[in-house]
C-alpha cells in the first residue's frame, strides 16, 4: 500500500483502534480526531497534530464541541511547534503501542523506506514476520523516527509503502 499518497489522517485510521476515533461518520474528511490514554489528538488535513487533555465527557461532546475546548484551552501541545514532524516522533511522544488484541491475520510484511532529501539514492527494504498490518505500519513509522535521528538532518526517512508478501523471503529485496 502507498502510503505518500495518502493523508494523514487515512494513516492515523489504519494506525489505530477504530473505538479511539472519535466521529469516524466524518473520516471522509482530511481532519481526525482521536484519543488516546488521558489525550485527544487532532490531525489537521497538513499532518499537523495538537494535543489537548481528554475531557472526561469526551464521548458526550461534538465534533464543533472539541474544536472550540481546543480553541480556549490553555494547556495544549502543538508538535509542529516542539520540532516533532514525523509520524514516529509522535508515536513515541504518545507512548503509543500496538494493540496485540487485533483479530487480524498475521503476514508476512515487506516495508519500504525512502530518504526523501537524498533523491537519488535507492529505497531501503526490511521483513516483518507474522505480524499484523497496524504492527507493520507501526514498527515502520519507529523505524524511520529512528533513521532519522541518526542521519543528524542528513536524512528524511518516510515510509512509503507497507506491502503484505505472499512469496517465500527469497524472493522479497531485503
């Protein structure tokens, strides 16, 4: 699956537990809002994401609701404004883990990882063994956080595809 094509908030909904999205009526729109832990998340159609403590009625409360609590709060946190630009920067800051409990079937994975400052250079491969989709997405997202950390602003790393593979390890770039 192409994922540089896609918007941020498609990712976050592959990403997460469906009972963590929050009006998922409206998922045909490039916001989302979800919540984790003692958090609600908003995804801005540009992959801006702001932070904001959870109401505890967070479930009572509409769409326009949290956008105007987020609005007035004080006590917000904005990722772009902190440096923290990636997915996986953000996966890390949340403590965020994948549920083990997904009832999907475990594959075989191969993930695709590209240097987006570094054109010309040649697009990294890995395999993940008997794992789910969201675990694939997960572990690539951390994987590029990782990368890029130690490219020390070299590099750029962006998952650009997540891939289920059905042939033998053989025959898969790794």
């Amino acid at each position: 699956m192409l994922l540089l094509d896609r918007s941020s908030a498609e990712i976050w909904q592959m990403l997460l537990p469906k009972k963590n999205i929050l009006f998922p009526a409206f998922s045909e729109y490039d916001d989302l809002i979800f919540y984790y832990r003692n958090f609600v998340y908003f995804v801005h159609e540009d992959g801006a994401i702001i932070r904001m403590k959870k109401p505890g009625n967070v479930h009572k409360l509409t769409q326009e609701d949290l956008w105007e609590i987020l609005f007035h709060e004080k006590d917000t946190f904005d990722y772009d404004d902190h440096g923290m630009f990636s997915m996986g920067a953000v996966l890390k800051d949340m403590g965020f883990m994948v549920s083990m409990r997904y009832r999907s079937v475990h594959s075989k994975f191969k993930i695709e990882i590209v240097n987006r400052i570094d054109r010309e250079g040649e697009p990294q491969y890995y395999v993940l063994n008997q794992v789910s989709f969201p675990y694939a997405l997960y572990h690539a997202f951390l994987q590029c956080h990782e990368w890029n950390e130690r490219s020390g602003g070299v590099g750029e790393y962006e998952v650009q595809q997540v891939v289920r593979v059905d042939d033998p390890i053989e025959n898969v770039y790794t």
